[in-house]
C-alpha cells in the first residue's frame, strides 16, 4: 500500500479501561503510526469514558449493541472520512512496534484484508486462536490432520511469502475500504460472535485475505476466561448459522461444532457449571440456541 494512503485505527471497547489504554499506547507508539485512532465505546461502565474525554481521542460513544455493532459503527466512520484502510482490534490485545508497517507493506490492490497473527502476550511462538488447517478453496479443512495449527513455526512452515490465506479477524486487521465498499458493513446481527468469520468470507469474495507471521498482534490467553449464559447462547447459535452459510458437509460439522463447543464449556467453566447447563437454570439455553443456530435466527434474541 502507498504510505501516502490514510488509515484510521478503530479500537472496540467494553469496561476494560487499563487494557485499552496500553492498546492506545502501543498505537501510538508504531513505527508508521496511523492517521487517526478511533475508540467505540459500547457503553462502558467503569472509568473508560472519563480517560477518553481526558486523552482528546476520537470516540463514539453508543448503547452496548455487541462487538459487531461496534465494528459497523466503526468502518460506516472510516467510509465517511475517506479513508483508505481501517485497522481493527479488540480493547484487550495490542500491535508489536512494527505491525501497522509492515502489514502497509504487504497489503496491495488485489488484497482486501491483510492480519496480523495473533499471539499469546506471555508465550509468543503459541497462538491465541489456532489457525485451521486450509483445503483447496482456501476454507478451513473438516478432514485434516492436524486440523489446527497451534504455533507460529508450523505457520510459517504453512505460508507462502509470509503470508497464510485465513484471518482471525478484529484483532489487527488491515482492511482495504475499497474492498469494504464492494462487499458492505459488518453484519451488527450476529451482535457477539460470528461476525468475524462471516466478514472473512465475504472479504475473501472481494479480493484475497491474508495472515501474515511478519506482523505481530498480542493478546491475553484467552482459554482461562469462562463464558458467561449470553457468551455461551450465541457462541454455539451463531456458529452455527456459518456453518450452514458457509461450509459443505454442514451436518458433519454441525454435530462436531456442538460437541466441541460443549468440551470447551465444560473445560472453561468447570464440571459445577457445566450440569448446570444441562440439567440445572440453565437446561433451556443450548437447545433453543441449537434449534435457532439450525433455523439460522441470526439477531440479538438471548432471553435470560
């Protein structure tokens, strides 16, 4: 990309006011810093909105409308401004010193979406999110084996020129406007998961969409958090809905989606909390969301 071209930082937060501002710092402090940082604040409520009035950065303040709804907001802003590429991230990870340069580097006009990878912040050569095994078309492998790649070594091993055709997206992505004006917005429906690897799939359709191990992104481990019933009901209805959308052999994957998402639960939440789901307050929550995920109700409909 010309280094001439404008690129706007946009940053969504919830009520994780240090997080966010060690990512601003590290914004800040880019080799090629971007022309502007944008934070959208989904309504937080702890001492977010007090540092943003102090740090005289851009903000857009909105109801808690989920991550996706963040996200929209966020790129309708950057297409409004003319600018040229949006650089997306979450409040809780942060770019190495020379991400944004190098991925203004590699990105050019038959990419839509360049990525930093996204590593642990305490073991660097893991990933936060594995990177799935890639078939022929470019989609993530159901028959593969190793079906994940886990480290960076095993993904560079996997790329050509650096760069890997898949992109956990929103956590240091450089997107090209160009391409978001042939494809549109972020889908604010799929409110909090999904989003992402919806918009990865139809970016891919408007030019390709890279991971490159040249950029670094870091992040929490994010496998010692538990998932709170609304994470949970729209984790499972709205992967789901992609697989459907998105995948062949969606039966196959369904079931295995399901089975998955439940051993992530029990292993995140413990065994207590995991009856509880199924036989206890909770019993209702994975079916209705296993039913609407199949019917594809995608929407914001979580009823406590």
């Amino acid at each position: 990309m010309d280094h001439n071209k404008k690129i706007i930082a946009v940053i969504v937060t919830y009520n994780r006011c240090e997080l966010l501002k060690r990512c601003i710092h590290n914004i800040k402090s880019q080799s090629s810093p971007p022309d502007e940082i944008l934070v959208i604040n989904n309504g937080s409520t702890d001492k977010t909105l007090d540092f943003l009035n102090l740090s005289k950065i851009t903000t857009i303040t909105q109801n808690n409308i989920g991550s996706a709804g963040g996200w929209a907001r966020g790129i309708d802003y950057a297409i409004s401004r003319n600018f040229d590429a949006v650089w997306l991230m979450d409040d809780d990870g942060y770019p190495e010193k020379f991400a944004l340069e190098n991925l203004r580097n590699l990105i050019d006009e038959d990419t839509s979406c360049i990525s930093s990878i996204l590593v642990k912040e305490n073991e660097v050569e893991s990933f936060v999110f594995p990177y799935p095994a890639i078939n022929k078309k470019n989609k993530p492998a159901l028959f593969s084996w190793p079906r994940k790649i886990m480290t960076r070594r095993e993904l560079e091993r996997r790329s050509i020129n650096h760069k890997y055709p898949f992109a956990h997206l929103f956590n240091g992505a450089l997107v090209s406007i160009k391409a978001i004006r042939k494809i549109g917005n972020v889908n604010k429906r799929y409110f909090i998961y999904g989003d992402e690897l919806d918009y990865f799939f139809r970016l891919s359709k408007a030019g390709n969409v890279y991971s490159t191990t040249k950029s670094i992104h870091f992040h929490p481990d994010v496998n010692k958090r538990s998932y709170s019933p609304i994470k949970i009901y729209y984790y499972l209805k709205n992967t789901l809905i992609i697989n459907k959308k998105y995948y062949r052999n969606p039966l196959i994957r369904q079931v295995s989606q399901i089975i998955n998402i439940l051993l992530i639960i029990l292993r995140r939440n413990g065994i207590l909390f995991f009856i509880n789901l199924i036989f206890g307050k909770y019993r209702k929550l994975v079916p209705m969301a296993i039913n609407r995920g199949i019917r594809g109700k995608i929407g914001s409909d979580y009823e406590k």
